[in-house]
C-alpha cells in the first residue's frame, strides 16, 4: 500500500487493538501489526515509532486543545468551573472521534509500560490546565490543584462514558464526576475531618 494512504494510521491502530486483544500486548510484534494492516515493517515505522504509540495516536494534540479551551471560555468564574466547562467541551469532540474505548483501556490496564504512558499523557494535561490557568491569571497553588483535580475529574468521567458504551454523553459524565467530587470535598470540609 502507498505511504500516503489516509486509512493506514486507523487500519494499523485497529490491527494492534485486534492482536493485542486476542494475545496480550507483551506478545505482539510490529511486524505482526503491520502485516496484519496489510503494510511492510518498514511502512509502520513511518507512522508510529514503536508498538505502545499505535494506541496514543493523536494523544500530543490533547493538551493543546484543553488549553485553548481553558483560555477560551469567556465568562468569570471559579479556576475549577472554567476548567470544568472547557473539558467538557474538548471531551464531547473526543468522544466522537474515538472507537474502541473499552478494549483499548482493556489493554492499557494489561501493561506497565502502557499504564506509564498513559500517566505520561495526563500529565501533559494537567500541565497545560495549569499553563492556561496561569495565564487566567489564576494563583500558581490554585492552578496546579485545579489542573491535578480537573484532571482525574476528566479521567474518571471518561471511564463513566467508556462503561456507558456510548449511551450517556461526555458532559453528563463530567457532570456527575463534578458533581460527586463537590459533595465529598464538601462533606469533608464542613465536617472538619480533612
């Protein structure tokens, strides 16, 4: 197949989440995914530079979204309801784009090295939540917790979809998550046990 054909990069990400499904990821080679999305060794190597990437394609562009978004909402309110609503804009374009979610955290969960690539991915969320909320001119303590908290507050409401199978939306996930989140910082605060 030509290098240039736009259906590779999905063909070889669905190849990988097949095999990796089927053998466990620690068992599966490049060459078999690429064989696999009807492609050479060499021709994978043009698209990802390693077997782990196939499934953080596209990932790079994540923190650069949530901060555009972060620095896009326009009214003035609370670091964390700004965050909020920035991420539940960003999730919703996600989660439209995404296929496969289920078997694809299947398999993150599987692996070490997959799970610190996938920490390695939050961490640039969080890290560009905190830019942008610098730039809001949001306190350096202030921002960092907001990025931290709205960061596993995305996480957790995206694992609310994915077990949803589609059948609720992004922003009612992230929507109960904040929710849930309030009532516990609250309860704990106003308790005193903290």
């Amino acid at each position: 197949m030509a290098r240039w054909d736009p259906g590779t990069e999905e063909r070889l990400t669905r190849a990988a989440l097949e095999l990796y499904t089927e053998h466990g990821y620690d068992n599966v080679t490049v060459t078999q995914i690429a064989e696999r999305a009807g492609i050479t060794r060499r021709s994978y190597f043009r698209y990802f530079p390693d077997k782990r990437e196939v499934l953080f394609a596209g990932s790079e562009r994540l923190p650069v979204a949530i901060r555009e978004a972060v620095l896009d909402v326009s009214r003035a309110a609370s670091p964390l309801s700004v965050t909020l609503e920035a991420l539940a804009q960003v999730g919703a374009t996600l989660v439209e784009h995404l296929d496969r979610t289920a078997e694809r955290r299947a398999v993150i969960a599987s692996s070490p090295e997959l799970q610190e690539r996938e920490r390695t991915k939050s961490a640039a969320v969080t890290g560009a939540i905190h830019d942008a909320l610098l730039q809001r001119c949001v306190d350096d303590d202030s921002a960092k917790l907001v990025a931290q908290i709205a960061t596993i507050a995305m996480q957790n409401a995206f694992d609310r979809w994915t077990d949803a199978h589609g059948q609720k939306d992004f922003a009612t996930c992230l929507h109960t998550v904040a929710a849930s989140l309030r009532d516990t910082l609250t309860a704990d605060v106003d308790t005193g046990r903290y």
